[in-house]
C-alpha cells in the first residue's frame, strides 16, 4: 500500500524529531558506558557486600533508562512489536515476561500479539 502524500512541513517535522531522538539515544548510550565502566571499577575495587550491591543497582537502573530511550529513539510499530514478540518466543530462549520488558509492553500485551485471547 503506497504511502499518503505528506506536507513537505510534515516531512522537515518528522526529520527533526527523528534527528533529535537520534541525539537522545547517543547521549543515553555514552551515559550508560560511563555508568558501566564506573560500576565495573568500583565493584573491581574490592567494594564491601552492601556498597557493591549499590552500585550493581545503580548501573541496572541506569541501564533501564538507557533501553527506554533507545526504545523511544526507534518507535517500532504494534506490527513489528508483534513480528518481534513472536519471532523471540519462537526461538524458545526468552519468555513473555524477558520479551514484555524488551518492547516495552505488558506481558499480557505480548501473550495477545501471540494470539492468545
């Protein structure tokens, strides 16, 4: 199916927002390497349980926001959510829930792209 006729206002809009979002995911990606190779040598420091712990969990929620970003940089539609989910059950190596946080959905979301009612 073609796609509809587009303003060229539209289309310098759209490049825009995707050039912006593109700046978004590099700088969320040059955070999470700093938060990691931090995390990394801090925990490589001999760091007490409690204070290792800490850190580890500060990474992982680092990272958390970092995979938000990267998910909102690329924006895949309900088809290719679906297309993906599918594709990443079939493999039988992630489960609903590993595949839910990976797109960005509810696990529920992910049973229903599976057909499943």
């Amino acid at each position: 199916m073609p796609e509809p006729a587009v303003s060229a206002d539209a289309a310098r809009m759209r490049a825009v927002a995707q050039a912006r979002r593109r700046r978004e995911a590099i700088t969320a990606l040059r955070v999470g390497e700093a938060a990691c190779s931090y995390a990394a040598g801090q925990l490589g420091n001999g760091l007490d349980p409690a204070g290792a712990r800490r850190t580890a969990m500060e990474a992982a929620a680092e990272l958390v926001a970092v995979a938000e970003v990267l998910r909102r940089s690329v924006r895949p539609t309900r088809f290719e959510r679906q297309r993906m989910a599918r594709q990443w059950i079939g493999r039988g190596r992630l489960s609903a829930r590993q595949v839910a946080d990976r797109l960005g959905v509810s696990e529920r979301t992910v049973w229903r792209y599976l057909g499943h009612p």
